[in-house]
C-alpha cells in the first residue's frame, strides 16, 4: 500500500512540477536523495533530478540527503492531505532529518 502511495505521490508531483514552469526553475540543479522509512511498511528511496522524483524504489537508502521518518497511517495522512506537515511533526508522527534547505524542500514534494 505504501508503495502505491509513493508511486501516486511521485507521480502527482512530477505531472506538478510540469505544469508549473517556476517549479522546474527553482529546483534546477537540486540533486538530492530521498529516504522514505515506514516504521511499519519497510523503506523506500526517490531521486529528485531534474525537478523530477525518479528512481523509486524499495530497500535503505543508506546515504540519503533527506531521511522521512514516519508511520503508515500519518504518511498516507500527509499524501491524501488530511495532516499537514508542521502538524505531524508536532506531534512527533514525523521526523525529518536533513539540512534545512531540505526540510523545506519536503513542503513541496506533498
């Protein structure tokens, strides 16, 4: 299920990102890889290139740029917007570990 939910994510963001010229204009030139950890799912990893999430796949993503660290129910929550971000986060359902260009980065992969 979880693995859906990042395919319609990575998806949702791409066909987003090629809508919206400003999109591939402020992402041009972030390389970054992204760890998704499910604690009850498993772990995935994506690519962000070219503006683009690419590469999804499962398993660690042993030197990621960005690491998301939640559950299954808050990440489906937070890909069907039911929750946002800074709520999980408070809440301490979501941890993100990465520089703070990264974390704000995140904001705009949802």
């Amino acid at each position: 299920m979880i693995e859906e939910l990042l395919a319609s994510l990575v998806e949702r963001f791409n066909r987003h990102a090629e809508k919206n010229p400003a999109i591939a204009e402020e992402l041009d030139g972030v390389e970054r890889t992204i760890a998704v950890k499910v604690t009850d799912e498993g772990n995935y990893g994506v690519d962000l290139l070219k503006a683009r999430l690419v590469n999804l796949r499962k398993g660690s993503v042993p030197h990621a740029d960005l690491t998301i660290t939640t559950d299954s129910r808050t990440f489906e929550g937070l890909v069907k917007k039911e929750i946002g971000p800074m709520k999980a986060i408070v809440t301490h359902k979501l941890l993100i570990d990465g520089s703070l260009d990264d974390k704000l980065l995140f904001r705009k992969l949802l």
